[in-house]
C-alpha cells in the first residue's frame, strides 16, 4: 500500500474541509511514483540489454525474473499483481510466486511471440538512450516492457486510492473535531493495535454514550459507500460527495450525514454536533486559519 506524506495529507484535508476535489492530490502522487519508476525501469533494462549482448535466450528472463529478486519485483516484471495470485493460489508465499510468475511469463511471452509470427502489419522499436549508449527493443522486448509499466501503473493507481482512504479518513475526523474545539475527551479512535484492522471513530457526549462515526471519500452516486452504515450501525456518515439517494437513504435510516463538497458542506458538522449534545465551541476568524491550527495539532 502506498504510503501518503503528512504534505499530502494536509493538502487533501484542506480541499475537503474547502469543498474541492481532492483526487487532484491523489493522481499527481500517482503520477509522480510511475514516471520515477519508468525512468528506473528504463535504466534497468537498458543495463540488463547491454550486459546480456551476446545471450541469444531471453535476456529479460534472465534479468527481470531472476531467482534472487524479491517477490513483489518478481511480480511486476511478470506483468501480474499480488492479489491476482492470492486469488488463483490461495496465498502468496515465496515458492507460489516463483512457480507463477515464471509460468504467467512464459505464457505472455508465448502470446506475444504468436501474435509477432502472425505478421501484424505493425512493427514497433523502442530506443532507450542512456548516457550516450542507445539499446533498441524489437517489438516483443517492447511489448513486455509496455505490459510491466502498465501493470506497475495500475498497482499504484490501487494503492494510492486504498491509502488516501485508510490514512486520510480518520485524520478528517479528528481535524474536524479540532476545527469547532471538541475536548479529546469527547472523541474516541479505537482499533489503533496491530491485531484489529478496522479503525473506529467516535463522538463521545457528556453521558458518555458513543457515536460511530463513518467516512467514506466515494463518488457521486456511490450507494455501496453509504450502505456500510447498515453493516456497522454508524450514527454520522462524512462523505466527499453523496447523491441525491444517498442523502435520503440516510436520513430514513435515522443516520446524520455530511457532504463536504456541497456549499460549506463542512459546517453541518456543528449541527451534528448540537444534536448530540457534544461539547464543542465555534470557531472565530476565518476558517483557512483555523484549519491551520487544527492541523498543526495532530501534525
């Protein structure tokens, strides 16, 4: 999973408490993480050509699957991910990943070498220049190449989504409270040990009664995001953006909700808070500031 900086963090907190888009933040990390891994790549296979000159075999076999690499090297140069091999092995130990990723890539390999013999009216060469040193890639070497990027791109593209959710959710709960001076007794993060996977919020009032708390960055019109509030009995459902379903939804199930993306959709959090007797306090000044000084606070 891909880890986010406390800068990302911050940045995507500010659009959301701002009604903006925050996914800007999310694409320009993935972009920045593939470009870096394709110039590193390119680097890699230009060395792995030069070295292997005279080897007639499959030079990129030879260096890319190479035994010794670890497992989630092994991976993507196979042009597979890890959860694909969780899937069809039932785990992802160190000899299953071995044993499959040598078979995915000869069977891609296979399919490439056939579609090359059929006489496809296109030829490709791919020229990598490195200091100097040009290696050129026929359209097999290309197309192998072509498939680990757009594999590797789109395990980052999961990963970065998965992470702007699970480090940025809880965090959104805690500025928000921070942001209208709820006392750290009257909210709760739960589930923070190594043995539960699940992180719970709450919203704890003077009688000490808890309010789960949900937050889901989903889409418009993304009903399996709000339905998780049947699944766990949330009292208050934060989302980026909720549709016009949604919103009914939770309100027939009795369930407070937020849409930060509407109008200062961030401020139905005080109402929220009103109506379930949290201690809290207005903020003065201008909520750019104050959002500042709740973020400094847990950064």
């Amino acid at each position: 999973m891909t880890t986010l900086t406390d800068d990302i963090i911050k940045k995507i907190i500010r659009r959301l408490i701002n009604g903006q888009d925050y996914r800007v933040e999310v694409v320009s990390l993935i972009n920045a993480e593939f470009l870096q891994f394709a110039v590193d790549f390119f680097r890699q296979a230009v060395n792995a050509k030069l070295k292997n000159k005279a080897v007639t075999t499959d030079w990129y076999k030879k260096e890319f699957l190479n035994p010794n690499m670890s497992s989630d090297e092994l991976i993507i140069h196979s042009g597979l991910n890890k959860k694909t091999i969780s899937n069809m092995y039932n785990s992802a130990r160190r000899e299953i990943v071995l044993e499959a990723t040598a078979e995915h890539y000869d069977r891609l390999y296979e399919s490439i070498q056939s579609l090359v013999e059929q006489g496809s009216d296109i030829d490709l060469t791919l020229t990598i220049k490195l200091r100097g040193v040009s290696v050129d890639l026929n359209i097999s070497e290309s197309l192998i190449v072509i498939n680990t990027l757009a594999v590797k791109r789109a395990e980052l593209r999961g990963g970065a989504w998965s992470s702007a959710g699970k480090q940025v959710e809880k965090v959104l709960m805690r500025t928000l409270c921070g942001l209208y001076n709820v006392p750290e007794k009257n909210y709760e993060l739960t589930g923070l040990s190594k043995e539960q996977r699940e992180i719970d919020f709450y919203l704890i009032d003077e009688n000490k009664k808890r309010y789960l708390c949900e937050v889901k960055l989903m889409g418009k019109g993304n009903p399996e995001g709000a339905d998780v509030t049947i699944a766990r009995d949330s009292d208050v459902f934060v989302a980026d953006k909720l549709s016009d379903l949604n919103k009914k939804q939770l309100t027939q199930r009795g369930v407070k909700w937020v849409e930060l993306r509407s109008v200062n959709g961030y401020a139905k959090f005080e109402t929220i808070l009103q109506e379930f007797s949290i201690p809290y306090a207005p903020f003065a000044g201008s909520l750019n500031q104050n959002l500042e000084k709740a973020l400094t606070k847990f950064f």
